[in-house]
C-alpha cells in the first residue's frame, strides 16, 4: 500500500490555507501547489521536490515526501515574508497531518530558504520558508 501523494499535498495545503494567522499575513488563504493565480502578490507555494518509498517485506514500510514550502511576497522589505515563513515552520515543523489510511511519522524542515529577485517589469519579489520532509506510513488495521 502506498500513499497516494495529493493526500499529502491536499493536507498540506488545508493545514496552510486554514490558519488565521497566516491568513491575515498573506491577506487571504492563498496557498497553492506549483503556481498561484496571475495577480496576487503573497501567496505561498508548494513543491514536490522528491518522493521515495521504503520497501520492505514485499511492500512500502513507510514514504518520504521532500517540499519546497516557501511565502512569496511583492515587497522590497522582509517583514511579511519572515512573518509568513515563521507561521509556516510553526504550522510544520514537528507537527501532524489528518491523512486517511496514513500516519505521519515526522514533518520537519531539513533546510532554509530566503531570497529576494526582481521580475521582467522591475517589481521586487521576497522569498521566505524551507524544505520540508513528510513521513508517512500505513496505518495497520486489525
């Protein structure tokens, strides 16, 4: 049995986009896998960067989901992307997920991320959150 990975992702994005606090900070539940909608200017973003699966006794003893997590902010100072990549690591780090036939053995986050870039039409863009791991393995039934 193996985990079907958009559980992972849809209970990532839930986790996320069902946080006031990070709510308020992006000024709406704009939380999103691979790319945002054109127009927004904080959103954050999900990325599967890697997925393997554990083998053993014939079958998958438990999988690991590696994610680019990161908050993505139009702004030239930091304020809003620092506070929105704390919200996140406070949301992820050491944490658990609601997942169907599934349990979450550890979420951390194994690496750091922050950056700044300037697009085509010279607008500023912040760059804030980490790589995150996701455990998981099926949960035994009697």
């Amino acid at each position: 049995m193996s985990a079907y990975i958009a559980d992972v992702n849809a209970a990532l994005i839930a986790t996320l986009a069902g946080d006031a606090a990070l709510t308020t900070i992006l000024g709406g539940p704009h939380v999103y896998l691979n790319l945002a909608p054109q127009g927004l200017t904080k959103f954050v973003l999900l990325r599967l960067d890697n997925h393997r699966d554990e083998r053993m006794f014939g079958g998958t003893a438990f999988e690991v989901a590696e994610y680019v997590i990161k908050a993505v902010v139009q702004a030239t100072e930091l304020s809003a992307v620092i506070a929105a990549a704390r919200r996140i690591q406070t949301l992820l780090d050491g944490q658990d997920l609601t997942l169907a036939e599934y349990g979450v053995m550890a979420m951390r986050r194994v690496d750091h991320i922050e950056f700044g870039e300037v697009d085509d039409v010279n607008r500023a863009w912040q760059h804030g959150g980490g790589v995150y791991e996701v455990w998981v393995s099926p949960v035994a039934t009697p």
